[in-house]
C-alpha cells in the first residue's frame, strides 16, 4: 500500500526563533536621582525595580540580591571587587548576582575576552570574562539568575557594542540569555523624554544596558 502523507505537497514546515523580550525601564516622573553616581552603571531606582520584579517571588521571601561593582579584569579582580549585598528578613540562600560592568572594564574592539592566556587554566581559573562567568556558574544554583549591566563607550570616535561578546562567554560558562532590558538614561516630560545621560557616560550614551541571564542545570 502506498504511503499517504499528511501535508499538501510544497508545503514546507520550519521552526522559526522567538525573538528574545526586549524591555525599557524609564524614572518616574518625579524621580529626583535619575543619574547613576560616577562609577556605576545603574541608578539607584533601577537597583530598586530589579529588588521589585526579580527578588520577589509569589508566596516565597525576598531572595538576597549580590550587587559586584567590577572595574578592571586583571589577576585578582575578585579581591578588589566592591560588594554590596541586598536583602530582607533572615539570609537565605544566594540565587541572584547583578554584576555591574564599568564601561572601563570592557575590552576595547581589537583584545579578547580572555584578558590574557589562558591555555593553562580552564574554567574558573581564567582570568578576564571567562573566568568570571565560570566563578558565577559555580557560585549560582541551577535557575539561579546573572543580571549584567554595562554600557557603550567610543573608542576612536566610536561607540562599541560589549553585549554580543560577553553573552558568547556566558553562554560558554553554562548561563542561557534570557532578556533584555534598556535602562534609559532620561526623564519623561509628557510626552517628551528629556536626556539625563552619567556624568562619565562618553558622548551620545543614552542608555545603559540591563541582560538577564540563568544558569543551567549543573549536571545537564
């Protein structure tokens, strides 16, 4: 008997990529420090919505929030790594890290994420991004969240782009990319937007960047 297919011949079937979620934060109107301080990334009312939308979780407590403030990536950037840690109530287990990248600790176009050789020392014990993204795999359970905020900086007259490189060496530490959200760097004013752009932001930032990230399964 001969076989019948289903499908009407020509028709052809592909599965196309959900776009991930992109999502822009704005300061209330109101908001009297819209600006982050010189030397961050986030404004203090950005700390607060991520405290808002991703520490709490129906019918659980607050999870702790871990805020590293990172500078530079050379050889023993973790001992020089300011931290300030959010929380509520008794300690709980830490599943949450917001890793605010200095737009001065990024890698200017021409160098690697690897921040040096690193043939010698696989995993965690790399330096640079590589190594970093395998420290916070292994600190983070599984579901745990990453947060990173960075944002553009010229080089040459230029404004460059970290995000694609640094998601490429999360998601090779085991961490899946999940959302994105811009930080907007101005105020609304009916139904404008009036810039209000870091005192050390270099020309033309408007906004900074917010990505989400998860760990996968240690043992998948």
């Amino acid at each position: 008997m001969p076989s019948t297919d289903s499908h009407p011949q020509g028709t052809v079937h592909r599965r196309t990529a959900r776009p991930l979620p992109t999502t822009l934060w704005l300061p209330a109107p109101d908001q009297p420090n819209a600006k982050p301080t010189p030397g961050t990334v986030l404004p203090g009312w950005a700390i607060e919505k991520i405290r808002t939308d991703f520490t709490h979780r129906p019918g659980q407590a607050p999870a702790p929030l871990l805020k590293l403030s990172i500078r530079d990536t050379d050889p023993g950037m973790d001992a020089r790594t300011p931290v300030v840690t959010y929380a509520e109530g008794a300690p709980s287990r830490l599943s949450m890290l917001l890793a605010e990248l200095h737009p001065d600790a990024l890698p200017a176009p021409a160098d690697t994420l690897a921040g040096g050789a690193v043939s010698e020392m696989p995993g965690a014990m790399e330096e640079g991004w590589p190594g970093f993204f395998h420290r916070a795999h292994r600190l983070l359970p599984t579901d745990g969240l990453l947060l990173l905020a960075t944002r553009q900086r010229r080089d040459n007259g230029i404004l460059t782009d970290p995000l694609g490189s640094l998601i490429a060496c999360a998601r090779t530490a085991g961490f899946r990319y999940l959302q994105h959200i811009i930080v907007a760097h101005a105020h609304p004013a009916d139904d404008r937007l009036i810039p209000a752009p870091p005192a050390d932001a270099s020309p033309g930032v408007a906004h900074s960047d917010l990505i989400v990230l998860s760990v996968i399964d240690h043992n998948g």
